[in-house]
C-alpha cells in the first residue's frame, strides 16, 4: 500500500513521502498565486478560487492570505461562503463547508493528527479525520476546530473557541474546549448583540420588515 493510499483510508502514515509532498507543491503554487492577488482581482481571485478548491459554489471569496495544507484542494465549498482575513485550512483530509458560512479572522480547521507514541512522532507520522461545517455556522475569530469535527447548520462558535467534539445545530457554543452555551431563540429576532434591538423586524421566510434603505444604495 502507497503512502497515499495510506492517507486516503485514514491510517497512519508518513506525509514526507516525495510524491505527496510533490502533489502538495503543485496546489500551493495556486494558492501562492491567489495570495499575491490585488486588491482590484477581483476577477482573478474568483477564477483561482474555482481551480483551487476541490469544489466551490457561486460567490465564494476569503480575504488574502489564505493559508492551506494543500492549497485547498481537498476543501469544499457551498456558495456564498465568506472567509476573512487568515483563515488556515489543515485540508490533509476533506474539509466540507456549506453555503452561506462566514469564517472569522485566523480561524483554523485542521483535519490532521499525529499519534502521541513518541517514536511515530519522531518520524513525522500523521493521521487525517474529514471536517464538517454545515450550512449558515459563523464561526469566530482566531476559533480552532480540530480533525473529525461536524458542526450543524445555523450554530454560531465564539471567538477562540476549540471545537474538540460535534457541535449541534441552532445553538451557540464558545469555550475551550468548546461547550454549547444555549439554543437560539426567540431572543435572538430582537436583539442582535448584548441588549441592543434590531430596528426592523424579521419575517417567517427571512424578510426584513421595516428596514428602511436608501435609493441606489
């Protein structure tokens, strides 16, 4: 059995071997590309963002830089997923992100492990569990979710969070390690941080009632 077939059945195995780390040089040159996009590519960076990606739907963009394992190309995007500045995808293993999920500022989602038996870890011996994030999470800055997490639709993971078991879906979670904190609720239609309230109203099917917005804009 080949090193990647290896890496592929979710045994351990050794990264270094040369015809993985040459796969892996491949999809880094695209990504380097991307990183060194201007602000005005928009164009380029969309066309990137589908070479990249093993798949990606329509309005998907993350702020350079973005960081990867292998370029991205084991993660999978829905469509309108947003990342910010210094997102880092460990893709050794696949990454699943559904639509409309927004990524914070250095968040991390690593797919790879290694084996705490110190003679594996000397040879730079590896293991990879798949991620995934389902549709409409937020998850918040400098958050880290390790390998073999899944995280339900609508959840929101505060800010420096470390996802280290499956999170539900429609609830908040924060912590190290992560723990759910509540549901998301009734609340949650009027206030939209702390005690502040929402100056609109929002409907069954998701309209906003109310919210006034100026001609053109």
């Amino acid at each position: 059995m080949t090193e990647r077939e290896r890496m592929e059945k979710g045994l351990v195995y050794l990264p270094t071997d040369e015809n993985i780390q040459r796969e892996q040089q491949d999809c880094l040159e695209l990504l380097y590309d991307y990183n060194h996009t201007r602000p005005h590519d928009a164009e380029k960076r969309t066309k990137l963002i589908q070479e990249m990606f093993a798949e990606a739907g329509e309005n998907c963009y993350f702020e350079p830089p973005l960081h990867s394992n292998f370029g991205c190309r084991h993660v999978h995007l829905g469509k309108n997923v947003y990342g910010n500045f210094g997102v880092t995808f460990v893709d050794d293993a696949d990454i699943y992100v559904g639509d409309c999920v927004m990524l914070a500022p250095h968040v991390v989602i690593a797919t790879a492990g290694h084996p705490v038996l110190p003679a594996l870890r000397e040879r730079a011996m590896q293991f990879n569990r798949s991620v995934r994030i389902g549709r409409n999470v937020w998850i918040g800055a400098g958050a880290v979710v390790l390998p073999g997490v899944t995280i339900g639709e609508n959840s929101v993971i505060g800010a420096g969070s470390v996802v280290t078991k499956d999170v539900p879906a429609n609830v908040v979670a924060a912590g190290n390690p992560c723990r759910v904190l509540r549901e998301i609720g009734e609340r949650d239609k009027k206030y939209y941080f702390k005690n502040d309230a929402f100056d609109f109203s929002v409907g069954e099917n998701g309209e906003l009632i109310g919210y006034e917005q100026e001609e053109g804009k």
